[in-house]
C-alpha cells in the first residue's frame, strides 16, 4: 500500500478573507500575511514571479500561479532594461498600485556598483525607471535586490555588496525609501549578525520577529536567522543542510500560502532546477524539495508576490450539486463502496447511481473559504492513500483538514479545480476513472484530469 505523507501540523488562519477588496495585495514581507485563508467565492489567489532565464539574462518572463505550484507564462521577454542585463528579479506591489522590480544590473563577471528599478501597472507592460549606484566606499559588486516591506508600510530592499579588497565576500546592506516614489533611498547599513560571506538575503517578518534566509557563500547552503529589530542584530541557529535542501543553492524567497503554511522557492543552479519546499512550524522543519513544474530548469532567481483578485471560481454553498468531468462529459463523480469514482451518468441511470452521483456543497470543515462534500449518507469527501472516499467526520482536526479543498480556476469555463488542502499541488484528478489527489505535473493532460464542472444535481 502506499504509505500516506506526513499530515502538517499547523495551519495559520484568519477568516476575514472576504472583507478584502478585489485590489487586496498579500506579499509574503507582510508581517506573518496574516490573511492566509482559502479565497472567498469569486476571488482567486494569484503568485507572480518575474524570472530571467537559464539561457537569457538579458531579458525577464513573467509567471502566475493560483497555487504556487504550476506557474503558467503570462509573458515571455516581459522587459529587457537599456543596459541589455537583468539578474535576479526581486518583485513587489506598491501602495500606488504599481508593481515594481529591482535587479541585478551586470553579470556575475562585471564589475557592478548598481541595481535597476522599473515599474508596471499590469505585470506585462514594464517601463525601465533608473539604476542606482549604492552609496558605499570601493564598493565591487551590488547584487541580488530583495523588497521587504516591514509592519509599519516602510519600503526597504536588501541587497548583497562587496568593496574592491575582496570582491566575492558579500554583505548584506539595508536600503530604506525615503518618498513613495521610490526614488531616494536611505544611506546602507550592513545588517549586523549575519556578517560577510552571505548573499541573497530574504527576510520575512511573523508577529514580532525577522526571519532571515541567507545564502552562505562559501558552504553553498541557505542559512537561517532572526532578530527582533529589522536591522539585527541576527542570530544564526542553521547551517549546513539543516533544512534538507542540499548545497548549491540560491535565491531564497518565502511565501504564505492559503492553507496557513509557509513556502519556500530556491534555485537550485548546482543541478539546474528550481525547488520549493513547505513549512508548518514556522521554519524549523520543510518537506523535501520538489522541483517546480514548467519553471525549472529555465527560470533563474525569482521572489514571488502573493495577491487576491477577483474573477476565481464560484460555487455557493449549502447546495446540491454534481460534478462532470471537464475532459468525459459524460462521466460523474459518484461514490461507490465508499470510494469515489467516475463512471457514466446518464438519464437512464438508475435512482440509485443518480442519488450516489449527487453532493452536498458545504463551508470548508477546516477553512471556511474552502469547500466540502457530503454525500447522502453524510459522509464527507476526503483523501486517504491519495485515493479519494467517503468517511465519517470524526472531528479531528486531520480529518477536517483531509476532508477540504480549495477551489482553482479549471482548464474549460466553468470548471474548478479541487485542490487539497493540507497537501498544496495536490488535486483531485481522475486516473482509470476513479478520483485521486496527485501533485500535479504542470502538463494540460492533468489540468483537464483534474477539472469538474458543477451542474444541476441528478438527484
């Protein structure tokens, strides 16, 4: 039998979600993104990076993401800035409702005493704003940019320096704005605790605290920090392959996502793929990495933004419904000796077939936003060996979580996509016409799999 993963062991929700406006930005700086929640009916949550390719550093794709997994190109060689170079794309939203990157403005080779800035109002259309020469004595190198927006709304960025006597031992360096235009910024200031060595600073803040993921230089491996104060002084507690990623590694960018866990994205340039990992105890265990579908092996050091918008799937609740195969319209979901399948559904099925083909729509048992399906037994949809089935609700808080999904835009109108909630990536798909939770593969075939159109229940 097929041994089941380990069921995380922390979720982080607030179920404010719908109160948001369609315009609500939810970065992963944001202290602890406390709005980590399973979109409402009609809003969707939406992941942009904004790489430069494996095999073009002059020029940037741009990705989204309803679940932080299959990114899709939403546009190639998005914007290529005037000095023909553009390295690790560093991406964020602005109070003026502008999306901003910094950059890396040379190769790794160059000498480089500036980062880029430019500014989009819909993430395809970019217009190069100006380079910035950092401010710092015999500086060599500036590289590697990173937005961090604090508690208070201030606009910061981090970005890893070295001077002339040792030009491949970095430090990281705080930038704070001085306007909202983003256009004069405040004199460095190395962060103190981590010290020379590291690059690719990325720090996120949750409650109080300031977790920073760090790269070290010379063993390869993303480290971990923390301070009270923006500015350290940090504390170093992993090393080495604490965390399970191996070495060669880069890029670190760390998100929230819906279900309350964290994730991170790292490049993984020593083997060429690009690897996310999660957490659920707030950074001190990760999965096993996984490379990205599509993305790896051609996107290069990415930060990810985490919005909400308007336009996702809607389905009410505390209905009857049936659910059709996107890809076999003539096939349903139908419980059968417990298990969920997909057999043929048609005006000559028997009252019985029909009734097993029929489902109550209910509130998310572990997240509100998220949904729920209760046959006419009562028993709930939930996942278990990956296979799908009907149990009863045993009130644990494993079953809750087991027994919801979260709703994402399907490959055909009107269909959804059923994402698990405790295992992100993961949906419902058919496979030999029974119904499973598969990590999806990033390939069209699996996103019809894994579609279902709502529609006028059987019974």
């Amino acid at each position: 039998m097929t041994s089941r993963p380990p069921t995380p062991s922390r979720r982080t929700l607030l179920r404010a979600m719908a109160a948001l406006p369609a315009s609500a930005v939810l970065l992963g700086e944001l202290p602890g993104s406390a709005f980590a929640a399973a979109p409402p009916s009609g809003y969707a949550t939406r992941y942009t990076v904004v790489p430069f390719l494996n095999s073009n550093d002059g020029t940037v794709n741009v990705y989204q993401s309803d679940d932080a997994t299959d990114f899709r190109l939403l546009k190639s060689s998005a914007y290529t800035p005037p000095s023909n170079r553009i390295r690790d794309a560093s991406v964020f939203k602005h109070t003026d409702g502008y999306y901003y990157v910094t950059y890396t403005t040379h190769t790794w080779q160059d000498v480089s005493t500036t980062i880029g800035f430019a500014r989009s109002s819909d993430r395809t259309n970019w217009t190069f704003l100006y380079d910035y020469t950092v401010p710092i004595a015999n500086l060599s190198r500036a590289w590697a940019p990173e937005w961090f927006v604090d508690s208070d709304g201030s606009v910061n960025v981090i970005v890893s320096c070295s001077v002339t006597s040792d030009e491949w031992i970095f430090t990281p360096y705080l930038l704070k704005a001085r306007n909202s235009a983003l256009t004069a910024w405040s004199s460095p200031v190395a962060l103190s605790g981590i010290g020379s060595n590291h690059i690719d600073t990325y720090i996120v803040k949750v409650g109080s605290t300031y977790h920073a993921f760090t790269k070290n230089e010379t063993a390869k491996y993303i480290e971990y920090a923390t301070a009270s104060s923006l500015t350290g002084p940090y504390t170093i507690s992993r090393t080495g392959d604490w965390a399970g990623w191996g070495s060669y590694r880069e890029g670190p960018s760390v998100i929230q996502l819906d279900n309350g866990g964290w994730r991170i994205f790292f490049d993984g340039y020593g083997d060429g793929n690009y690897y996310y990992s999660d957490s659920y105890d707030t950074f001190a265990t990760w999965s096993a990495p996984t490379a990205l579908p599509v993305v790896s092996g051609t996107a290069r050091h990415f930060t990810v933004i985490k919005e909400t918008v308007s336009g996702g799937p809607s389905l009410a609740k505390n209905v009857t419904r049936s659910f059709q195969s996107a890809n076999y319209s003539t096939r349903y979901w139908q419980t059968q000796s417990s298990l969920l399948n997909l057999p043929v559904v048609t005006g000559s099925s028997t009252s019985a077939e029909k009734t097993a083909s029929t489902f109550t729509v209910v509130a998310g048992l572990a997240d509100s936003g998220g949904y729920s399906f209760r046959d006419s037994s009562g028993n709930y949809l939930r996942h278990w060996d990956f296979r799908a089935r009907f149990d009863a609700n045993d009130g644990t808080s494993t079953f809750a979580k087991d027994a919801t999904f979260i709703a994402r835009t399907g490959s055909s109108s009107g269909s959804i996509r059923w994402e698990s909630y405790n295992y992100p990536g993961y949906y419902l798909r058919h496979y030999n016409y029974q119904l499973r939770v598969e990590r999806t593969d990033g390939t069209d075939l699996f996103r019809q799999d894994s579609s279902f159109v709502p529609v006028t229940a059987w019974a």
